[in-house]
C-alpha cells in the first residue's frame, strides 16, 4: 500500500521513493532552475533498500513518485542456516525466513533480536539490537 505521491523537487536526501517498481532512498537530488522554455529538472541519485543498487535519474521537477510504507519490528532469530535466517516477529509471533544480510553476517546468532523492515511486503534484515 502506498503512503503517498510526492514530486521529484521534494524528494530531499533519505526519502524513500519507488523506481520502477522497487524502493530506493535518496541520497541527493540536484535540482535545475526552470528556464525560459522549460520546466525545472532533477537529477536524482538513489540506493536500492533491499539490493543496494545505485541509481540515477533525470526526471523532470513535476514527476511524481510513490513513497512506499515502511513498517520497522523487531523480532529473534530462531536459526542461522546458511544464506537464511529463521526469525520471529516478537509482537505476533509470526516465523518468517528471511535473506541474511552480507554486511551482518557475522553479528547474527540464534537467540540475538533483529530489527526488520516491511517494505511493500518485502521483508530483509536491517540491524542487530
């Protein structure tokens, strides 16, 4: 479910935005002065939540963009198996298998609490607690 729709002038650095289907976080938007002719323009510059691929745009200043719903929980990771990790949410108790993070790689055991983010119904690991 969306949020909302906002235009490529307000999409300052660390807002979340939907490119093509997928959520990406700003991380700076440069943006053109409207001319005599034409519209302002914004070159937008964006990293992947999930895949952490970078992105560049340029969109003219009314585009408009979805900024994607994102819901933050915690939960405990059950088991560590390989490239996955087995978690449960800690308010419904729901188990989930989840991507394990490179960049977490080392930090993440059984028992430990994980902070976990619903992006659009996508899930991933963000931070050990």
């Amino acid at each position: 479910m969306v949020l909302k729709l906002i235009d490529a002038t307000q999409a300052k650095s660390g807002a979340n935005i939907i490119i093509e289907g997928e959520s990406y976080s700003v991380k700076s938007n440069d943006i053109s002065k409207s001319g005599k002719h034409g519209a302002s323009k914004c070159r937008i510059e964006a990293i992947g939540i999930f895949s952490g691929k970078k992105k560049v745009l340029a969109v003219p200043g009314h585009e408009r963009f979805e900024v994607p719903n994102i819901d933050k929980r915690k939960a405990q990771v059950l088991s560590v198996s390989g490239k996955n990790v087995s978690v449960m949410d800690l308010e419904s108790f729901e188990t989930m298998d989840l991507p394990l993070p490179e960049e977490l790689e080392g930090e993440i055991e059984a028992e430990k609490q994980v902070e976990y983010w619903d992006v659009e119904g996508q899930k991933g690991i963000k931070r050990v607690l």
